[in-house]
C-alpha cells in the first residue's frame, strides 16, 4: 500500500465514507479492511480513530442524526 495520506479531517472522510459503502451493501457485509482500504488509510490508522466496526458504526448514526436535527423544519 502507498503512503496514507493525511488529511485535515480524516475522521470525517472516514465517516462519509463508511455512510457511502455500507449504505451500498449493509454494515454486515462491510470488513474494517474494506474501510481502511477505500479510505487511502491502513487498519491501524482505522483502529485508531475507531475501536471497533460496532463504534464506527456508532458515529456514523450519530452524525446522521445530528445532521437531520439542524435542518429547517
């Protein structure tokens, strides 16, 4: 694998990236492999920000959420 790179909000990209592939095959189907590999990142640098898939999967929720909550009514 290359050199990851870093960017200034790597926790968001991992983020919206999650939202992306496991909204295309569900949560279950997705590896932290998988993640790490589409991120540009290695596991380790996944595992970093994330403990594990079930709290990435918590923060992806949580971010939906918080963005549905700001929008107009």
């Amino acid at each position: 694998m290359a050199a990851a790179t870093i960017r200034p909000n790597q926790r968001g990209h991992i983020l919206d990236v999650t939202l992306r592939i496991m909204s295309d095959q569900g949560a279950a189907k997705t590896s932290m492999r998988q993640l790490a590999r589409e991120c540009g990142i290695n596991v380790a640098t996944l595992y970093h920000y994330f403990e594990s898939k079930d709290a990435l999967l918590a923060a992806v929720i949580v971010r939906l959420i918080a963005s549905l909550a700001a929008m107009p009514t």
